[in-house]
C-alpha cells in the first residue's frame, strides 16, 4: 500500500528523519509584528529569540489554514493510496479543526489529532513510517497509532517564565515569583493540554539534572526503543547538551537517541534554554 505522511511543522522531527521516511512538513505560520512567516522555513527559533530579546515585542504562531491544508491534500491524495496527516493536539490550536474541514471531501486522508506536541508527534510520525515500510494498511496504522498516543510521555523544563507570560499564558505575580525565586518549572502534556509537574529551583544546569532524573525514574516503565531531544538553547548554553546526554546513558539506555532544534511553537512559548524529553512508555 502506497502511505504518505504528512504532519506540521510542530513535530520537530531532525531533517534527516523527515528525508529518510520521505515525510511532508506543512509549516504553521509565526507572527512577528506586521510579519507572517513560515515556520522553519523563513523563521527560526533563533530569530525569534533575537525579535524579542531586542525588545521589538513577542511573537505568537498562527494555526495553517483550511486552504492551505486544502492544497496539500489536493496535491498528495491523488498520489497515494492513502495519506495519514499527523497534527498538534486539537486543544492547543485550531490546525485540527481546519484540517477536517480541508480533508472532508477527501476519502483516503486520515487525520491523527496527536493530543501532543513537538517531538511527541514525531514519535507517532515515525512509528507509522516503521508499520508503512512493513506493510500494515493505512487504516491498521491509524488504529496502532491512536493506542500509542497514551502511551506517550511528554515533558519539557523551562528557564523562564518571561514568554509565557508575555504571551498570557501566566500571571505576572508567577512569572515574578519564578525569577526571584529561580524557579524551572517542569511542563508535561495530560489529556492534550499542558500543565506543570514539578518545579526546581536554582541554576538551570541543576534543574536539568534534577528534572531528567526525575523523568526517568520508573525505568521499567519505559520503552527505551527511542528517545527524542528537543531544546531551544542558545549558543552560550549549547553545551549543556554534553552534560546532558551522558547523564541520560547513566540513568537509561536507549537504542536510538535523537536530538534537534525546537520550532516555532515551543521557541514562542516557551523561549529560550527550554529543554523536552519525549519517549514511549510501555504501559
């Protein structure tokens, strides 16, 4: 059977995975002032950063369209037996909803509301990559993929509160508590929403040691077939990635390690120095 995957920019996936499994990005839109740009495409986290570390204002992404997802769907359906489109949890953005409106008319297209973000929806997108190349029909992948969205464990650590604040997303009493107090709060997705786990207080580098221990405490709990990195450090703090990834190895090893960049939607949220571990656990 002839599958093409497709999923949203906020999957975070490494370019090389995308160009191994021959995936399809459909990039959300950042706004930067009276700018509209395509996610990793004519904006990085990066200038994001830039844009609001120099006082020019916050940015916010913006949901593809109904006609934007329209003319993916026109353009692929006919080329495959069928196209399973792999999307930001439905309570976070409104891509979801345009995305069922785009795909009515369409009969080969099915729709996976991940509940998820970031590189949580590109372990789906990968696990339906593995069941394609084996031969699974797109609607035995569909299923498959609905029982692992459960089984998905998404989490992230934050240095500051300042961008979800500016974007009103906390209050400013938390977002001052949270510098004075050098608070990292710990993030994770529940039931396709965000909510804060545990916070740690201190340096970041403590609260990331703290934070991936944490994580992966019930070992044997976890699928150590892959883990996903994503972070949005900056160039001064790129090297906590080296005190990271043996830290990791001493707690757990995975067979596959990746790690990558965040996009626009964690990087406008969350900003910079934001940290996510992403795996599946087995029950």
């Amino acid at each position: 059977m002839n599958i093409k995957l497709i999923a949203d920019s906020t999957c975070d996936l490494p370019a090389g995975l995308i160009q191994k499994h021959n995936i399809r990005v459909v990039p959300l839109s950042i706004v930067m002032g009276d700018k509209i740009l395509k996610d990793g495409v004519e904006v990085t986290s990066n200038d994001i950063f830039n844009y609001v570390e120099g006082g020019k204002g916050m940015c916010r992404t913006s949901a593809v369209n109904v006609a934007e997802y329209l003319d993916v769907y026109e353009e692929e359906s006919p080329k495959y037996d069928a196209v399973i489109h792999f999307i930001i949890s439905a309570e976070m953005s409104s891509c979801y909803q345009n995305a069922r409106i785009a795909a009515h008319d369409f009969d080969n297209i099915y729709l996976v509301d991940s509940r998820n973000l970031s590189m949580a929806i590109g372990h789906l997108v990968i696990e339906a990559a593995k069941m394609a190349a084996s031969g699974m029909s797109a609607k035995d992948i569909y299923n498959e993929i609905l029982t692992k969205i459960n089984l998905l464990d998404t989490s992230f650590i934050i240095d500051t509160l300042a961008y979800l604040h500016k974007g009103g997303r906390c209050t400013t009493v938390q977002a001052l508590a949270s510098s004075v107090l050098k608070i990292k709060p710990s993030i994770i997705v529940s039931r396709g929403l965000m909510t804060v786990d545990k916070k740690y207080r201190g340096k970041l580098e403590n609260g990331l040691k703290n934070y991936i221990s944490d994580r992966l405490c019930n070992k044997e709990s976890i699928d150590t077939s892959r883990l996903f990195i994503a972070h949005t450090f900056t160039e001064e703090n790129q090297g906590m990635l080296n005190t990271i990834k043996p830290l990791i190895s001493e707690i757990l090893t995975f067979d596959e390690v990746y790690e990558t960049m965040a996009g626009g939607t964690i990087s406008c949220h969350c900003g910079p120095n934001t940290l996510g571990l992403f795996f599946f656990r087995k029950f």
